[in-house]
C-alpha cells in the first residue's frame, strides 16, 4: 500500500506540480519504478481498484503492458494464470472505460499470447479463448475485438522479448486460426455499431500475407461489406437489440466505440480497402493469376469513385482519401499496368486526374507510381542498357508507346506545381522552407524526379519541348518589368533544370532558343536564381553543342549579376560559375584576364559582389579547373595570381606578430585557408602546387607554432596540407619531410586528429618507397605509440572519439599502403591491444574504424603485399585471439547497438575465416560463459554452425541470420542483455573462463 501510494503521489507530481524540477523528479522515479519486479503488483493492484484516477489507470496500463513485453521472463512459470485471469479481468472492467487504458491492456494480452505457446491457452490457442470469452460476455465485445486486432500487429513487435523461434510459432498459430478470427468479424457486421471495429479488425489480419486465398476472400462477407460502404454513409448511432452467437445484447448509445463520424468511417474504410490492395500486390507477373479474383472485384468497386476526384461538394479530405486508393492500387499493380492493356490504361487515366489535383499533398500521392512504372516500361524496353548516357530518343517499344501520351500529360500537369505560391513573400519562414522541401528534398520522390522519369519513358529532348512551349507561354506574360508575374516563367525554367541530366548535349532546336531567352528575363531575384541554375545545369551543352560558345560571354554576365543581387543568387550564380569553368575550361582559357577580375572583385569583396565565404569556394574551384588546362610555364604564374587574394590577408595577419595571429578568431583564417585547399585540390598542376606549397610553406608554419592547440584552425591547414600532397605526389618530397616533422612534434603536445589524417595521406603516396622507409618508420612510430599512450581504458576512447576514427583509420592504410613498415614495427601489438580495449566505444565512427582495422589484420592473407607478414601477425593474434573474439561477442549481444551488427558479424567472420579451428574454439570458449537461462543450446549450435561454414567458404549473406537471432535473443531485455554482458565482460580483457 505505502508503494502503491507513492505512486499516485508521484504520477500527481508529474502531472500537477508548478516546480519543472518536481516534475522531472517525479517521472524519473516513475521510470525506475517500472523496471522493478514490484511494478508488477502494484500496477495490477491500482488497475483493479476502481478509485484510481485516470492518469494513474493510463501509467499503470503501459507499465502492465511494458512489463509483460519487455519483463516477463521475470514470473516464475505457474504466473501465466494468474496473470491472464487479471488481464481478461481487466479487460472487461474497462470496457466502457478510457479507450487508452482499453488498448495498452489488450496489447499486454496479445505480448501474453506472443509469450506463451498456444498450449497453455487450452484447446485451439488464444483465439478460441477470446471466442469463449466472447460468447460469455457479449456486453465486452469491443474490447475483445480490439484484442483480436492487435494481434496480428504485435507480431512484428520486437519490443517483445522472445526468441525468435517463439515469434514464428506464435505468427503461424494466428495463421492457422485465421478462419475463427474472420468468422468472428463476420459475426460481428450483424451488429450495429460494430461493423466498423470488426473491418477494422479484419484490415489488422491482412497484414498477414497471402494466409488466405484471393479467390476465397473475393467472395467473402467482410471484404463485400467493406466494398459497400465505399458508397454509402455506414454506422448510424442508434439504441439497438443485436444478436450474437445466440446471446442477446442491449448496446447503449452512449458506448464511445459507437461514436463514428462520417470522416472516421471513410478513414476506416481506406484502411480496409488499402490493406486488400496491398494483399494482392502483384511484384511480378507469376503471381497474377492468384490474386487476380480479388483484384477483380477491387478495381472496378475503386474505379467508381473516380469522379469524387473532381468533385467540388467533397471536403479536400474526402478527395485524400480516393486519391490515396488510386495511388495504392497504382503502386500494388505496376506490374500489370506495365503490360499497357486498355484496362490498365483506364486507371493511368485514373492516376493522371489525381496528379492533376490542385493540392499539391493530393498529387504527390501518386508520383511513387510514376517513378516505379518508368523503372517497369524502360527496362522491358532496354533490358541491356550501355551506361547513362542521355538519350534523345530512347528505343521506342511499343510497351514504351504506348506511355507517350501519359507522360506528356505528366510533364504539364507536374511543371506547374512548383511555381512559387503567390503569397511567397508574406508567408512565414517555415512555410518558405516547406516550399522548398518539396522541390530539393532528396528523401521523397519530388516533382524533379517525377520530370526526370518523364524523360526516360520520352527522352530528355521530347521533354525539353513540351517544357519549352510552357516557358515561352509564361514569357509572354513577362515582360521587362519587375512587377509581371514572373512565377510561371520560373517554374518552367525550374523543370527544364531538373532534366539537363537527359537532354543530349547536342540538342539543336530548343537549347539555343533558350539561352537566347535568358538575357531578356528580368532580374526579380527568385527568377534570377532559378535562371543560373539553369545555366549551369547546361554547362555541359555549353561546351559541346555547334552554337553553345557563342552564348557563354552573354551567360556569364548574367552570372556576374547573379552575384550582386542577393546572396541567393550569389550562391545560385557561384554553383553555376563553377560548373561553367569545369566544362568548358578550353574555351575559357583565353578569357582568364576577365575570369580572374570576376574572381579577385568576389574574393576581396570589391563592388556590388554579395558572395558568401562558403560560396567562394566555388569560385576558387572554377578558375583552378581554368587554370589546369593552361600550359606548364603558364600554369605557376596564374596558380600565384589565383593564391594571391587568399594569401595575402594570412601574411597581412602574420606580419602583426604571434600574439595577433594567437588571438585571431578561427574563422579568420579558415575562410582564406579553405580556398588554399581547393586551389590545391582542383588546380591539376602537381609540380605548380608543389612550387606554391613550397613558397608558402613560411605562412603554413607560422600558424602551425602559434595556432597548433586551435582543432578548428589545424583541420582547415591539414585539410590544404592534404590536397597538395595528393595533387603533387612525389613532387612535394622536400616540404612533405619538414611537414611532417612539424607536426610529429605538435602532436605530442596537442594530439590534434587532423594531424593523423595528413600522415595518412603521406602513407599512401609515399608508402611503397624504399627511400622514405626510415622516415616513414619513425613517423609510425612516434604517432602511434603516442596515441595508444593516451587510450589506456574505454572511457579514453569514449572522450576522445575523433583521434581514435583517426587514428584506426591511419592503421588500416598503413596495412594496405605500406605493410612492411607496419607489421614489423613494435607498434603493431600495442594498437591491437588497444583496439581491444576500444572495440565497445559507443561513438559510430570510432567504434566502426576499430572493427575494420581489425579485419583488415585478419583479411591480411588475401592481399598481394600483406601475404608475407601473416606469420608476424598470428604471433601477435593468436595469444590475443580468445579475448578478441570474447570481446566481439559481446559487442554482438548487447555491448555495441544493434546498429553495429553488420560491422561487427563481418569482423567476428574474418578471425574466424583466418583462423579455422582456432577461431571456433575461441568463439565456443566465449559463448559457453553465457547461462543458459538467456542463451539455449540449439541457439548455441546454430551460431557456432555458421560460424564454421564461414571456414568452409560459405557466402556471408547466408551466415547472417544465426547470429543476427543470437544478437536478437541476447538483447530481448534489460535483464538478459545484463546477464549476457555480464558473463562476458568485454573491459576485462584478462578474464579466462573458469571451469
């Protein structure tokens, strides 16, 4: 009772108390209550006694719920009637009750069945027993159907903790009384007020595919009632006798269950009929013949509510709800819509008036469609395609044909759904980033792809034309004058962007036209934006279409204003301008006087220029692309003219003394340090960049002393450092030495990541020669016996993240680029053994470049160059080997997320294909200390069985599914994943097994 007490007075806190402090202490003590055994019983106690409030009935119904999920491991065994007879008690108390209580109190029953084998519910499982329960207590019918629909839902559950096996007996037992459940829903439709529950029920046993056959369920009671109310107004509210299973029942007009508005009922109806669509979903043509009696019945019953898509009566609700049926019967029959017969064409039509809608959230119900029947027709068309080149004029099947006329309609009816809305300026900044999001966001298919499946059913320059004609409408209503709708002529330019990918890059009709059009375009700033959009999108027909040179000095121009207007059309003009150099670099060679003063006015932020820092990049990028196609005794000249605004305000800040350069704000170095970078990345001169590395190589250092405890700073210089040396190679062989004795030095001070990451780029040009071997060698050493020197325990890896990424990846090229320095070095043995101790680190990154080094060690025999040192990598493996393979397994069981389980399942395969035998022994040591209790020994064998295929050559993908359920039973709880990690211990790196 005092628990029980402690518990409302929390739950009252937590609800009710003013102080934000109280509260979260309440729900803190609230959360560690429910994992205590006690929860049990005083959970049931508070839910059967009938002056509990209805915050307290809600917490202690989801702990119910939770503890038989997650805890129910915990009862002794003879618990399951006790517990099921409070339950089913429950269940019928609150069946007039809060529906939330209602339903976390069904969902404890269905994990109860989930738990416990059929058997032990008496003859003919769990669903006889709700049958029973049924007809003994027809006034709580609700709440048994309500069970019986999260049933089959709570299969895919994997909060429940059981194994695997278990929750493939359990989701066959529901399959085999499939029957008595539909018999029950069936039942039901005679009711008034409970028809809906029951289809909605009926929709829930859908979701176990394909247990029931299409020809069984075209003829059957529920799925007819379902087709029927597709258009009518179902479920009146009226006091009415029913009878059921011969007991007579009084429903009460005041049941909540019975409280259905016309919208629900349509919401409800959706579901049921969705789930039937997606039952016989169609994923090659093999499976029609099964499922085509129910499809049969399904398509034309839709097809009927074609004309609710254009009905101005119907709230925008009602037209989701169509549109949505149309889009899932699209999506479930590609297949057979693909085969271009009249009835599949009949619901394209259908499909292209839901894509026609106005609102934007209906059309875009249907682009799925779209995409998945391109990705059908083409390939029928072209089943041996040669790249990704664009294609004019792709080959034109008569499958492909017979689409023409639909995907022309496509083009129009979805170009004009990205014009900006006419209100664009007043509305709120989140609603502008909506906007957005629905033409860039690369997570959904978005109107530019839908453009772009357009273009591979007509080819990129059949749709470049009907695009064309809808610009050139819009430019009519476009004048000169700002304040003319400019939005129809944007949305038409914004299309024509998203398919420059498929116009081939010769086009002749179109293009020229509308680089002709550009300059006439006012420069309203959205517009402006979209228009360098497109100019860089064609940069490529630019370069190589007969009359694409004459428009680039006109083009660029328009750039050039791109960058004075706004930093918007700065950022659109820079990407552009980039573009533009990238491709056609020859031709702008003797332009580079004009490129540059573009290039100098932008970096000094001279003039009207409004580019930001980042965007400079761009920039920076395009004249070093320019300047790559310049000959070798021109290139050093122009490669100092194009340093020259980036180094002088870094010499201008050195020049004012250590103390001024200290102080400085990182960011007012990065900005001139990250365009050295790219110069050195994209200016393709290696001897050029070696030189200017060279002279610059004063500055480099200066900031290396006084900014060497600055991350920001040192990973900015490192990153530049990085480029040059991968651009020059070899060339940079004398400042590379003086570099990295440099930071050799600041590393053991400051232990900056990014000093690991520049040696790594050392290593890999530099690895293989001979000449750099003692040079290479010390580096080796120093980098790495300092940093193992400061992961001593797991929290040091924890603390440190970014120096172990670095550091594990520095490792792994070492093995690939330069294994003879390597593996015969001291280090070698140290950096497993700490790998071992960091192998559990939490942080992603680390935790996965740790696992790789390690199978890189172990994937060591089948490389060329690593071949010789495999004997001097099993003297240090093989007495190590039992506590790594401890250790990875208890990363796979619980030590690790499950997040990791790929990584670390291929690093647990590797030792074991490395070392046969031995690794099986290992993994048996490691896995016989987990108790039986959590791990059973078919679980065992089924693991250890995969890991000795893997010995004999077995594919991976074969392997997974034993240790991936070993990992699953091991984390079905708190407690068993405790017990498991417990037994291993993976940061006691000496423990033996004792036995």
């Amino acid at each position: 009772m005092e628990l029980q007490n402690t518990v409302k007075e929390a739950l009252n806190a937590l609800y009710h108390h003013p102080d934000d402090a109280v509260r979260m202490q309440a729900d803190r003590w609230l959360q560690d209550f429910q994992r205590t055994i006690d929860a049990w019983q005083v959970a049931d106690n508070l839910l059967h006694d009938t002056s509990s409030n209805i915050e307290t009935s809600v917490f202690c119904s989801q702990t119910l719920r939770s503890k038989v999920q997650r805890d129910f491991e915990e009862l002794p065994s003879e618990a399951f009637r006790p517990l099921r007879i409070s339950l089913n008690t429950l269940l019928k108390s609150f069946h007039k009750g809060p529906p939330k209580v209602r339903t976390q109190i069904s969902l404890a029953v269905a994990a109860l069945a989930i738990h416990v084998p059929a058997k032990d519910w008496g003859d003919g499982g769990i669903l006889n027993w709700i049958r029973d329960e049924m007809n003994s207590h027809p006034e709580c019918i609700p709440s048994f159907l309500e069970l019986l629909r999260v049933l089959p839902e709570e299969v895919f559950n994997y909060k429940i903790a059981v194994r695997p096996d278990r929750r493939r007996s359990f989701e066959n037992e529901l399959a085999a009384g499939m029957e008595i459940a539909l018999n029950v829903f069936t039942a039901c439709l005679n009711i008034i007020g409970l028809s809906e529950q029951a289809l909605e029920a009926f929709a829930s046993w859908l979701r176990l595919r394909h247990r029931i056959p299409a020809s069984a369920l075209a003829s059957h009671p529920l799925v007819h009632t379902a087709l029927s109310g597709l258009n009518s107004d179902i479920l009146s509210e009226a006091s009415v006798n029913v009878k059921v299973d011969r007991h007579t029942v009084f429903v009460p007009q005041n049941f909540s269950w019975l409280s259905s508005a016309k919208s629900q009922g349509n919401d409800f109806l959706n579901g049921v009929i969705s789930e039937l669509i997606h039952y016989t979903t169609v994923r090659n043509l093999d499976e029609v013949t099964s499922q085509m009696p129910l499809i049969q019945v399904l398509v034309p019953r839709i097809m009927n509510l074609k004309p609710l898509l254009r009905d101005p009566s119907k709230d925008e609700e009602d037209v989701k709800a169509v549109a949505r049926l149309f889009a899932d019967m699209g999506d479930a029959y590609v297949e057979l819509i693909a085969t271009g017969s009249d009835e599949s064409m009949v619901i394209v039509q259908a499909l292209l008036e839901a894509t026609s809608h106005p609102e934007f959230d209906i059309a875009s119900m249907t682009f799925n469609f779209w995409h998945s029947l391109q990705m059908l027709i083409t390939e029928r068309s072209n089943p041996h395609p040669h790249g990704h080149e664009p294609s004019s004029e792709p080959e034109k099947s008569p499958q492909l044909l017979a689409f023409h006329s639909s995907y022309e309609a496509l083009v129009s009816l979805v170009s004009v759904k990205v014009e900006y809305p006419q209100d664009y300026a007043d509305l709120s900044r989140e609603d502008q980033k909506d906007f957005k999001q629905t033409r860039y966001d690369v997570n959904i298919i978005a109107v530019a792809d839908v453009l772009i499946d357009a273009a591979l059913v007509l080819g990129g320059d059949a749709t470049l034309k009907i695009l064309y004609m809808k610009l050139i409408e819009a430019v009519r209503n476009c004048g000169q004058v700002q304040q003319t709708d400019w939005r129809p002529a944007e949305a038409a330019l914004y299309s024509i962007r998203a398919i420059s990918d498929y116009v081939s890059n010769t086009e002749g009709d179109v293009m020229p036209q509308i680089m002709n059009l550009l300059p006439q375009l006012p420069h309203q700033p959205q517009l402006l934006q979209t228009v360098c959009y497109v100019i860089g999108a064609y940069s490529k027909w630019l370069d190589t279409a007969p009359s694409g040179p004459s428009f680039l000095s006109s083009l660029i121009n328009i750039l050039v204003s791109g960058m004075s207007i706004s930093e918007d059309t700065a950022a659109a003009a820079a990407v552009a301008f980039r573009h533009i150099c990238d491709d056609c670099k020859k031709k702008l060679c003797g332009s580079l006087d004009g490129l540059f003063q573009i290039y100098q006015g932008a970096m000094i932020g001279e003039g009207p220029f409004k580019v930001s820092a980042e965007d400079s990049l761009h920039l920076v990028e395009a004249l070093s692309m320019v300047v790559t196609e310049l000959p070798s005794e021109h290139a050093k000249k122009a490669l100092e003219a194009l340093c020259l605004p980036t180094v002088a305000p870094l010499q201008d800040i050195i020049n004012q003394g250590p103390l001024v350069l200290g102080q400085k704000s990182a960011r007012d170095l990065t900005v001139h340090i990250d365009r050295l970078a790219n110069i050195f990345r994209h200016a393709n001169h290696p001897e050029a960049v070696a030189d200017a590395v060279q002279r610059l190589w004063p500055i480099f250092k200066s900031i290396f002393d006084i900014r060497s405890w600055d991350m920001r700073t040192m990973e900015s210089l490192c990153r530049a450092c990085k480029n040059a040396v991968r651009t020059s190679k070899t060339l940079m062989g004398v400042t590379v030495g003086v570099m990295l004795e440099e930071i050799q030095g600041l590393y053991k001070q400051h232990q900056q990541p990014c000093f690991l990451y520049l040696s790594s780029e050392v290593i890999k040009i530099f690895g293989s020669d001979p000449s750099c071997t003692n040079y290479l060698t010390i580096l080796i050493e120093s980098l790495f016996n300092h940093t193992t020197s400061v992961l001593t325990k797991v929290q040091d890896f924890s603390s440190r993240p970014d120096l172990v990424d670095d550091c594990f990846l520095l490792a792994s090229r070492c093995i690939r680029y330069c294994p003879q320095l390597f593996f015969t070095s001291p280090v070698f043995p140290c950096l497993v053994d700490c790998s071992m101790i960091g192998i559990t680190v939490q942080h992603r990154e680390a935790s996965n470049s740790i696992l790789n080094f390690l199978s890189d060690v172990f994937d060591l025999a089948n490389s060329t160059h690593g071949k010789p040192y495999v004997p001097i990598r099993d003297n240090v493996i093989v007495p190590r080997g039992a506590v790594i393979t401890r250790v990875l397994v208890a990363a796979l069981t619980g030590a690790l997320p499950s997040s990791r389980l790929e990584t670390v399942t291929y690093t647990l395969l590797a030792i074991t294909r490395a070392y046969s035998s031995k690794a099986l022994e290992w993994a048996k040591e490691a896995i016989s200390l987990i108790p039986s209790n959590a791990v059973t020994e078919v679980e065992r064998s089924s693991f250890l069985q995969a890991l000795s295929d893997s010995t004999s050559g077995a594919a991976v993908n074969g392997l997974t599914t034993p240790i991936e359920e070993l990992s699953e039973v091991c984390r079905r709880n708190r407690s068993v994943q405790e017990i498991v990690q417990g037994a291993l211990r993976p940061l006691e790196l000496n423990m033996v097994s004792v036995s």
